[in-house]
C-alpha cells in the first residue's frame, strides 16, 4: 500500500502517545493525537464560560471556533482561532474537565470532519501514513484503518507512569466517563489487537507493534 492508516486507542496514561510517536518517525507516518484536540477545545470552552452540556451555547461557542494545523516534524498540531495550544492543555483544571467536554455529542460532531481530514493532510504532506491516537479512532473516525490497536497497561502501571510526569490526574475517573458515555465511547473496537503492556518497555511495545505495522502494508 502507499498509504496506511494506523488507529491506536486505549485509556488515559496506556501509552498511546510514546508508541506512536516512536512508530511515525519509525515508518514515517504523520502522527496525530487527538486527546490534544478534545483538551484544547476544552480549554477554549472553559475560557468562553461554556458548561459542559448540550444546547445553544455550546452551539454558539462552537461556531467561533476555527481549526487549523500545523506541522513540526513528524506530527500535526491543532491551532484554535490562531491559538497554537501549549503545555496549558495538560492542566488539572483541563484534566479534571476534558471528559465531561467529550461526552457532549456536539463536540464529537464538530471534530470528526477535522479528524478525518488529517489523513489528507498526511497524503499532502508525502508521509506514507497517519497514525492517529484517542478514544474512539478505530471505532469512529478511521473504522477501516489498515491496523486498529486497542493499548492497555494496568492501572497500577499507568498511575506510577502520570506520578512521574508530576501531574495529578484522575486517570481511572476520565477512563469511568469515557468508557460509559452514550457517544463514541472508549471500547476495543470489533477487530482490533489489543496490547497489553503492563509487563512490557516502550521498547518491546515498539518491537511488538512494528511487525503488526509491517504486516499491515
Ligand atoms: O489522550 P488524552 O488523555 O490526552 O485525552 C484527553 C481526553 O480527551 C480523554 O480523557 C477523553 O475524554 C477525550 N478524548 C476523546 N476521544 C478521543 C481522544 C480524547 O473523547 N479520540
């Protein structure tokens, strides 16, 4: 194939972000992280005064909201209004209420086309791929990529995995309200190969996942 699509899914702090990252400059794939998009428009919302629910103002906040992207080497990046978005996307205040954004179907709906679009900014841009990372790729948004991986570390793994990068966050709460929203919900889509990398390095993922990347072209 000349252009594959890789979907990665998978709870808060799985490892999703360090194995894609690692599989885009490997096979040079355009990486995108779609948690970024979700914690951006949150931060967005929260600046308008926006609550988490469906309604005409969220429609409104919504319609003032232009996307854009930019790229820096093998990733692309959401811009907002002209807003390129920092490491403030990675808040407790934006960790505490990201979940509740993105169970809002209205939200879901004004980023699908984006989402979607990236695959064409990959193709564009002459990468020989994208490799997309979230919640609901390989369900919603790519649900014919050419791989679907569902990433899970146990949750002893992944909290020591947050703890070291200094942030609280309530991982286990955001993955309660993501697996069991009515919209695109966290799920091992049909058809997907699930990792389990509790007992694994990012390097032995990496090994692991490359020759499911290899088969898939
Ligand atoms: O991946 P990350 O932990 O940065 O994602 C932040 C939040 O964004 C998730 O907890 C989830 O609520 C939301 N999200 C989503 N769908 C995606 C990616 C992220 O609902 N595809």
């Amino acid at each position: 194939k000349d252009f594959i699509i890789i979907a990665v899914d998978g709870g808060a702090a799985a490892g999703k972000s360090s194995t894609s990252r690692a599989l885009s400059s490997k096979f040079d794939l355009m990486h995108v992280d779609t948690g970024s998009f979700y914690r951006a428009t949150t931060v967005k919302l929260l600046e308008a005064g926006v609550a988490p629910e469906a309604g005409p103002a969220m429609d409104a906040a919504l319609a003032k909201l232009e996307l854009g992207t930019y790229i820096d080497e093998n990733s692309a990046y959401i811009v907002v209004n002209d807003w390129i978005p920092d490491e403030s996307i990675r808040s407790e205040e934006v960790n505490a209420n990201v979940s509740q954004y993105a169970a809002i179907p209205e939200l879901r709906k004004f980023l699908f086309d984006y989402q979607r679009d990236q695959a064409n900014i990959a193709r564009e841009e002459g990468f020989a791929g994208l490799i997309m990372e979230g919640r609901d790729i390989g369900s919603v948004i790519f649900p014919d990529a050419d791989l679907r991986l569902y990433l899970y570390a146990d949750p002893a793994k992944r909290a020591a995995r947050r703890a070291a990068e200094g942030l609280s966050d309530s991982i286990e709460k955001r993955d309660q309200m993501d697996s069991s929203r009515k919209t695109a919900p966290l799920s091992i889509p049909e058809g997907a190969t699930l990792v389990d990398s509790s007992e694994m390095t990012l390097e032995e993922v990496v090994e692991h996942v490359s020759d499911l990347v290899s088969k898939a072209y």
